[in-house]
C-alpha cells in the first residue's frame, strides 16, 4: 500500500490487531499484504483523525459466505467481489448457460470465467474465490435482492461520493495518472510492480503488467481484474479490467456501471447492455 501527497495528510504506522473476517483465499491475501505493509494514510480534520484502511465488521451472505468491509469517507464497501448463488430469499439465482444462451437472456443470471482457458487456475470454485461471480444487471435489480441484509447495489451517486471523497479529502483525482483513482482502488499485485517482493507477480491473484499505470490499494478496496461476460455471451478483459454495477438504470436495456483497465489510472463510468455479466460490491444501508 503506498501514500501520495494529500491535503492534511502524513504517514503513519499503526498495528493491524483484532479478529479478522476472513474466508476466502483473496482476503487472507489482502490482509498479509497490509501486515507486510503497515504503512496507512492518516488525514486530520479539525480534531478528527482517520487512518486508513478503516475495516468494517464485515458481513456474510446468505449462502454463508464471509466478505471484509472497508469504510472510506462515511460509506461502507466490501473489499471483495460478491460470490453469493442465492438470492436473499433463499432461491438459486440461475447460471450454466451457453454464450448463445447468455446472449438472449432477460432474466436474472449468473456465470463463473471458464477456468480452462486461465493457467494457475484448476477449479470452477477456485475461479470464484479468487476472482468472484459474474452478475447481469437483471440479477441485481430484482425484487428478490443480491445482496446481505441491510445492504444494497450501490447507485450512481455511491460510486460518485467515492470518488468525490478521494479528491476533495486526499487529493486524488479521477485522472489518466499514475496517482489517479483507479490505481488507488487497484490491488497491489501485478507483474513487474515497482514495488517488488509479493507485490511483483505473476500468481493469482493479480493484474497484468504495465509500464506506467500499478496499483497502490490505498484504502484497502482491492479491486481485482475479473473481466465480465458480454452481452455477445463471450467472457472478456480478464486479467485487464474490472467492470462494477450500479443500481441505476440508463434505458430499458442499459444500466450504469463503473470499471477500471490495467492500462489507466482513472475510473471509468458507462451504460452497458443489462445482459453484460460483472463484478458486484454491496455497500451498507444508511441507518
């Protein structure tokens, strides 16, 4: 995890201590990299200190599934991708199909990347605990619910706040930059990293490599490059982006969402076919 600039900001090293939420083999991983890394940004306001990253208490799913939390600027975030089967209701959200039978598809689904087309990854559950699910939007809008009781889909304006929170309060704009936002929501795991050690690596999980543009993680949210599924049924951008849902709706067959490239430094936000399958994080209801 690295620290830039920032308004009212400076290092500080604090102990990472108390029981953790963890389950998956991506969380043990998160959590041994900000061991190895203790260093966390530390802005004051007013008589306010916040170190960062802040956890959650975290939070399970209704298939039993354990995800760390994060809380970045008053709102709070899984810092994993979502992996639940089941509705909140219970009932099994439908996956398996074709590319041709994804394509036609108006209702709810589900997909896992074909780990036979991945080397270092040998099985479908291994795809998911690492990389997590692919969702199509008709999945997250239903009456039924995706996510964990007493959170939701994030909307437009959530992942607008984020971002907004990261410029005003650390000075981290939503630009082409090496210190732009996506780079400070990007795991640290890429090949050739600058910053070496388990940083540097081609195991999963990780980004692809590149000249410019590496993750620093700067709040813990660890975003993974899990590509989608597109509306064409054909998985894509593995290992080179990470594509999230909103809530809000664009059209009668688009929906907004927000991802991030291993060739950028910002956060991108576009409407997308609802049958395109990506990455879920939940946030937590306001009280």
């Amino acid at each position: 995890m690295q620290t830039k600039n920032m308004k009212t900001c400076d290092l500080k090293k604090v102990a990472m201590t108390g029981p953790l939420l963890l389950r998956r083999p991506a969380a043990w991983l998160l959590m041994a990299l900000i061991a190895l890394n203790p260093l966390v940004i530390s802005c004051s306001d007013d008589d306010n200190e916040v170190d960062y990253p802040v956890f959650g208490d975290g939070v399970t799913d209704v298939d039993g599934n354990a995800y760390q939390t994060v809380i970045i600027g008053g709102q709070e975030w899984m810092a994993e991708n979502l992996i639940v089967s089941s509705f909140r209701d219970g009932t099994d959200i439908p996956s398996g199909f074709t590319a041709e039978e994804w394509s036609q598809l108006g209702t709810a689904a589900y997909a896992v990347h074909d780990h036979q087309d991945v080397d270092g990854i040998d099985l479908p559950q291994e795809m998911v605990s690492t990389y997590g699910i692919l969702y199509n939007w008709h999945a997250i809008s239903g009456e039924k619910g995706l996510c964990p009781d007493g959170w939701r889909i994030p909307s437009d304006a959530d992942w607008q706040q984020l971002l907004d929170y990261f410029e005003q309060e650390h000075d981290i704009v939503n630009q082409d930059e090496v210190d732009g936002a996506g780079n400070a929501l990007k795991a640290a795991r890429q090949e050739g990293h600058p910053w070496g050690g388990d940083h540097d690596t081609a195991e999963h999980p990780y980004w692809l490599a590149h000249e410019k543009h590496h993750g620093t993680d700067d709040f813990a949210f660890h975003v993974l490059p899990a590509g989608g599924r597109g509306d064409d049924g054909l998985y894509k951008n593995f290992l080179e982006g990470a594509g999230f849902w909103s809530s809000t709706e664009a059209s009668s067959d688009k929906a907004r969402h927000y991802y991030i490239i291993h060739l950028a430094g910002s956060v991108s936000r576009d409407d997308f076919d609802k049958r395109f399958g990506l990455s879920v994080r939940c946030i937590r209801k306001e009280d």
